[in-house]
C-alpha cells in the first residue's frame, strides 16, 4: 500500500500546484506524536531547499501549521499579507511570494495539510474563490485516499528520519519522442502525432506510407535505412541509427532506435517497433553556450548542478567533475559564505531573478545572477569590477523584476549575509517573546527544540538554594532524569558539570556517557544533548534533551543548539521574575477579595473573580456581600486601570463600602459617601459600582447604580431582564453627586446577576450586545446549582487566551424560608 499511498500524494500536490498556478507545492502529514507535521512530498522544491522547514511544530505560528491546528484554509496573497499575519515566517523568508495553506482532513480528523507557493507580482491578488474550493476538494480528497489506506492496514508513520517525496514541476520536454510500428513487407507504418511533428507532416495528412516518411530524409539515408532495417529483421538485432530529415534551413539530425518484437510467425518478424528521437535543438542550444565567454550553469531547485559550460569551469576554477551533482557553495570554499545559498533560496521561493557580486580570492571579483522558474535556476558568472561601496562584506546583493540580467555589475551597497541555518534561532527567539511565564517558556522550548532536532525527550531543571530542581519534562519516560533532583551543582554529573563550566555537553553514543560521564542509564535513551543555561553570566539551570538511540548531532546542529541555549536563558530568567511578581501582585489582590461569602437565610450568593490574562497588571474589579441590620448588601465594583496602584484603591473603596452599609446608611447615600472619599484620596482613578439591598421577608430590594452595568434578573419562569436601574456618575469625578436608588420586585426563587464589564465587553463589539449576550446564557442555562450557573455564564472567559479584562460576578438566589 506504500506505493497507493505515494502515488496519491504526488498526484495531490502536481494538481494543487496547477489549480493555484503556483511553483511549488508540499504536503505535510502528522507525525507519530503528534507534535509536528513532517515533510511528505514536494512539487517544484527540494526538501533540501526547504531546509528547516522538512519537520515544523504544530504550535508554529506559521500558515501551514495554523491550517493544520484550525482546520482553517489560510490564504496570504503576497509578502505584505504575510508580513501583517505571520510576522516570524516573513523574518524566516523575507521573500516576494503568496501562499496558502489547506488542511488534509479526514471527516473530523486531521492528517495533515497542503501548501502552495507562487511568484507574488505586483497587483497580484491572490487566488480566487474557486481556485480556493479546488484546493480544499484536492486536500479532501487526499484525506479520504489516506483515511481507506489506513483502514485497509497501512499503517504510515512520519518523522524526523522520513524522506519525502520529491517531484519536479510540470515543464516542456526537452526531447521530442516519436513512437512507430512499421511493415517491412507491406511498407505500412503506424506513427504518432509526435513522429509525423517530427517528419514535418500534418498528423491529419499522413498515409501510413513508409516512402511518405522516406521522402522526408535525406538522399543518402533512404536506401541504407531500409537495408538495415532488413538486416535487423533478418538478425534480430536492435537497429540505432542516424537520420537526417528535411527542414526549412536544411537538415537536422534525429535518431531512429528500433527492434523486431518477440513472438512466432513470420509476419510478427516482418515489424520493426521503435521510436525516433529529435535533441537536434539541445545539441544546437550546448553548442551555442559552449561558444560564449560567460559562465553558463543549470542549477535544480536544491541547487545541485545539472550542466555547465566551460566558461564557467575557467571563472570559477574548477573542473566539470567538481562542479556536477553538487552545489557550488559546497565546492568553492569561496562561495561558502550563507548569503550565496540565500540567493539561491530567495530566487526559488520568490520566482524573482536575483543579482550578486562575488570576490574570488584574492581579488578577482564575479557577477553571479540567477533566472528562476519552477524546475531550477539557470545562472550567469562574469568577471566584474570590485563595487562602489564594498564596506566590510565581500558580497553584493540586489534583487531585480523579471527580465534579463544587466551586463553591467551592480553598485548597490553591501548587505550583510543572512544564515540559512539560524532559521531555527529565529524561530526560537520569536517565539519566546511571546512566552511570558515559566511554563509557557518551557512549552515553547518543548514544541520547537525537540522536532526540530528529532529529539523525544526533553528536561530543564533550575538553580534554587544551590541544588538542581526539576521545572519541565515532557516524553515517554516518567522518571527521565529523575536523579538529578535535588543534586548540588559540585556533584560530578553530566547536568551539573556542563552547567558549572559553561560548555554544552553532547552524548551520541551510550558508551561515551558511561565511559567520560558516569551517571546512571535511562531505558531506550541512546544519545542526550546537556545544554547550559547562563543568562547575564550567572547559571539559570540546564536544559537537557534526550534521544531514542543512537543520534549524530552535526558541526551545525551543535552551533545552533549552543547559540539557543542562551536565548532559552534569558528567556526563562525573565519568566520567572514575572512569575515571582504576578504572584506577588495577585496575591495581594486576592487579599483584598473575600475569602468566603457570608451564610444568609433565604439567600443563597456565590462569587467569582477571573483576572486579565493578556498582561500581568492586576485589577481592580472586587464583589462582596455585607449583612446589614435591614437586610444584605450585594456590591460589585470596578476601579479603573490594572495596576497594584488599581487594587489599591478597589481595596479602599471596598472597605469604605462596608463601613457605610454596615451602619445601617441607605444605598443611595453609601455610594455617596464612597464618592466622596475617592474624591478626597484625588488618586487620579475614577470607579463604577453597583449596590443591591435586599430586604428579606418583603421581596424587595434597593438598588443604585454609579456609571456601571445594569444587573440581570432572572424570575422563576426562566425569563430574564436586564434591569433598568436610574444611575448616577462614576465614583470620583463630582463630590457632590447624588445617586437614585430604584425599589426592584424580588419574586421568590428569582436569581439576581452582577457583574463587570470585563465579561460582557470586548473589542470591537457594541458593549449593549454583550449584555444581551449574558441576559440569554442566563436564561438558558440548566445549570444545577448557583455555583455550576457561575461556572456556565463564565465558561467564554475561561477559555479565551487574551482576556484583556479582569472580571468579577456576583450570584445571589433568593429563597426566603
């Protein structure tokens, strides 16, 4: 089933590239855990062209990830599109190209998903709607394929070790071939549309004559050809021979291959099956380039050389048997400098052809430029004068619009060389700075360090009070590296010693480790890489990642292991200090709330307080329920800002609140009294509140408002309202303000709702929506008790991310005895 499941992945990802009129096409399917999607078949890109990009992280916040994680088709028309949305793809390909990126589905499932690239022109508006349902039908169908495949036992499994599949864009054959079956004894010939192309003859207009054929050739090979082919019957060899056949100029060359097919009977050895071969115009074409005095080369899409011309071998010194099958920054040590693979690279991906200046030691100075389209690059080498301006780079680069490479070298400034392989230090870094806490650092580390290097493990352990204590670990094993807790930073083990010199610390082989670094074994964990942790020069801990058997970790690798091991430093030492103050900060917060409602007869009240979780300010949100002589008092506040400087003022205002209700005041004039004071403390803070007296026994209730959300009432019948209370301004902005108070009906088992405008606001929406929102959960909700109806009403904003907003909800069931 393996080749039923290659041929479907081809043929899905050649019929995307076409349906989007792209250059290049990839699919990636899920791998074995679930932490990535892999590399499983390329259309016009080379999977090592693709390079860093064969094994991606599902949590990338890059197009192809997020189609895959949100089943979304994800449609970027250019690079401004991309830059706007996926700011860490653009840093990675700062490329002219448009994409976009379908998931491969299997009803509910997701298996993977689909992505095509094109040349991103200016005005280019992207793909249409149809070519955008096409896509998605070819990525369903794909999913289905896939889906019956497994069912029927082919059980794929994709990882780091899988090689895609690779696929060379769709192109104009070089060759022309044309097929024949001819009668030697009959002079009848069978031919093709492409043979009689090739004899000049319209296919419609030939007679199936052999001498209609043989009046088409030259004198001198109409009678030779036909004792041959009579020798090759009578022998049964294999006829090869040379034909010239008229053209407009004269003649041109072609190769006639033949043979008798197998079988008895005489009349089956009278046939002479075969096909003729036209390369008389490639012959012309490499006989014209050889001519030249610049250097010529065919590049494939990953950059290996497929044809160069002996100019070329004299410019860049080095012969045609270097130089084939190999790219050139892996031969000329001159050309190793990463800026001449980005070129390549940028001209693949962005279909833009590219010019750049070269200096060839020791002073020699050649202009490479680089003509793309979707089956390789077609590259040009002159000698040039040294540039304008060459600062300290031995490179120039510029990018051009389509069109022919100009003759003269180019003069722009020096660029400095960007390295294919920091991609990963890029993605790394921009992820991080996304990451606020401990625990979203070390996800971020998990997500991208261990697909990225094919690693199934991973464990970091800090510094605290002298000793090594474990913070994250993530793999099969529960107790991976489980005696390093606790461990001082002199005892002689690989995490501590690698962490106390400094110096990373890579095991390949189980015998090194036990041989150099004694420390006691893990099953099934053959190969670990130890990294440092030192943010500012002081050790954070050590980040350590284990491999499933044996694991080569290159030159490069190392490189960029080490460099990332700074950044995951810096990054969890920032982490923490937020952790430390966020506990702070909400630990203070939380002081200032009510630690447990108060048990009222015939009222039943529960309490919620979700805070922000877009920053790590606190609020000043804050509920309460205060027994009164006349009855309880149901406040909820809301001081504006999020700042310990907000919390202090709420845990003022609360405090000033219950001083007032608590003697026995009228509502009205304790948010007067409660006015007055935020006026004479002048914190620069304004506060809305909302103040209920419910007085037990009469089923009435006291209410006043100051510039903040109307309560809901939901009666025993189910249907809910939202309460038109009279209000007065905010707290704070007039001392002498007054503050109405409406007398509100309180049937028996009615439910009594208040909240602040962090559950019910969000941007971009019609503040008077939202409440509308919260009046129908209320109503509709079947919630068991008051505290599972708390939990449903804020069940949104639990799940939302980026809640900008801290919220506070107050719930009061009235049930007099």
């Amino acid at each position: 089933m393996t080749a039923e499941r290659e041929d479907a992945l081809v043929a899905a990802v050649v019929k995307a590239v076409r349906a989007a009129g792209g250059h290049a096409g990839s699919v990636f399917l899920r791998s074995e855990d679930n932490r990535s999607i892999v590399l499983a078949a390329t259309c016009g890109a080379s999977a090592a062209l693709l390079g860093g990009w064969r094994l991606i992280p599902v949590n990338s916040p890059i197009p192809v990830a997020e189609a895959y994680r949100s089943a979304r088709t994800i449609h970027l028309a250019d690079a401004g599109a991309t830059m706007r949305r996926y700011p860490q793809l653009a840093m990675a390909l700062p490329y002219a190209f448009g994409s976009v990126s379908v998931p491969v589905r299997a009803g509910q499932e997701r298996l993977g998903a689909l992505a095509v690239i094109w040349e991103a022109s200016p005005g280019h508006e992207g793909l249409s709607r149809a070519q955008l349902r096409h896509l998605r039908a070819i990525a369903n169908r794909l999913g289905a394929v896939l889906a019956d495949l497994r069912a029927r036992g082919d059980a794929f499994v994709y990882n780091a070790a899988t090689v895609p599949i690779e696929v060379p864009a769709p192109t104009a054959p070089a060759v022309r071939v044309g097929l024949f079956d001819w009668r030697l004894d009959t002079g009848a010939v069978g031919a093709d549309d492409e043979l009689c192309a090739i004899f000049g003859l319209a296919p419609g207009a030939f007679d199936g004559r052999a001498d209609t054929l043989a009046s088409r050739l030259h004198p001198g090979d109409r009678v030779s050809l036909r004792a041959t082919a009579r020798a090759a019957v009578a022998d049964g060899r294999v006829l090869a021979r040379r034909l010239r056949i008229r053209a407009d100029d004269g003649y041109r060359t072609v190769e006639l291959w033949g043979r008798v097919p197998d079988g008895p009977g005489e009349e089956v050895r009278n046939h002479l099956v075969g096909c003729v071969l036209d390369a008389a115009a490639g012959a012309a074409a490499v006989t014209a380039v050889e001519r030249l005095r610049d250097g010529l080369f065919s590049a494939a899409p990953d950059g290996r050389v497929g044809y160069a011309n002996h100019s070329l071998e004299q410019l860049l010194g080095a012969g045609a048997g270097e130089l084939l099958g190999r790219r050139l920054w892996e031969v000329l040590p001159w050309l190793s400098d990463p800026v001449f693979e980005d070129r390549h690279r940028a001209a693949m991906v962005s279909q833009q052809p590219t010019t750049f200046l070269v200096c060839r030691p020791p002073d020699r100075w050649l202009t490479f430029s680089l003509q793309p389209d979707a089956t390789g690059v077609t590259g040009r080498v002159a000698p040039a004068g040294p540039p304008v301006e060459p600062g300290e780079s031995a490179v120039t680069s510029s990018t051009s619009r389509p069109g022919p490479p100009a003759p003269d070298p180019p003069t722009a400034q020096a660029a400095p060389a960007r390295l294919g392989s920091i991609y990963r230090v890029l993605q790394l870094s921009s992820s991080l700075t996304e990451a606020v806490t401990t625990d979203e650092v070390c996800k971020v580390v998990a997500d991208q360090l261990l697909p990225a290097f094919g690693g199934q493990h991973l464990a970091i352990y800090v510094i605290d009070g002298g000793r090594l204590h474990l913070l994250f670990r993530t793999g099969r094993h529960d107790r991976f590296l489980h005696w390093l807790e606790g461990k001082p930073l002199d005892t002689p083990l690989p995490g501590t010693e690698t962490l106390t010199s400094g110096v990373p610390l890579f095991v390949e082989y189980p015998q090194d480790r036990a041989d150099s670094h004694p420390a006691p074994s893990v099953d099934g964990i053959g190969a670990w890489a130890y990294l440092p942790l030192i943010a500012s020069n002081r050790p954070v801990g050590t980040c350590i990642l284990g491999f499933d058997g044996i694991h080569h970790l290159t030159t490069k690798d190392r490189g960029i292991l080490t460099a990332l091991s700074g950044l995951i430093a810096q990054a969890l030492e920032r982490a923490r200090l937020y952790d430390a103050k966020s506990a702070l900060a909400h630990g203070l917060q939380n002081a200032l709330l009510p630690h447990r409602l108060p048990a009222l007869p015939g009222i039943r009240t529960t309490g919620r307080y979700l805070p922000g979780t877009s920053g790590m300010d606190i609020g000043g949100d804050w509920y309460d329920v205060i027994p009164t002589g006349s009855g309880v008092a149901l406040v909820v506040g809301d001081v504006e800002g999020h700042s310990v400087a907000a919390a202090g003022i709420m845990g003022q205002l609360r405090s000033a609140v219950r001083a007032f209700a608590t003697v026995g005041h009228r509502p009205s004039a304790v948010l007067a009294g409660t006015n007055r004071l935020l006026v004479d403390l002048d914190p620069g803070l304004l506060a809305s509140c909302c103040y209920v007296r419910v007085e037990p026994g009469t089923d009435r209730a006291l209410a006043v408002r100051a510039g903040h959300c109307p309560p809901l009432l939901r009666r025993p019948d189910g249907t809910t309202e939202v309460l038109d209370l009279a209000g007065g301004p905010l707290l704070g902005v007039d001392g002498a303000a007054g503050y109405p108070e409406t007398r509100l009906d309180l049937p028996r088992g009615s439910i009594l709702a208040l909240y602040t405008d962090g559950l019910v606001e969000a941007r971009g929406r019609d503040i008077d929506l939202g409440i509308d929102d919260l009046r129908a959960s209320l109503a509709h909700a079947t919630a068991g008790s008051l505290d599972d109806l708390a939990d449903h009403l804020l069940r949104n904003a639990l799940h939302s991310p980026h809640r900008s907003d801290d919220i506070a909800l107050l719930l009061t069931e009235y049930r007099p005895e």
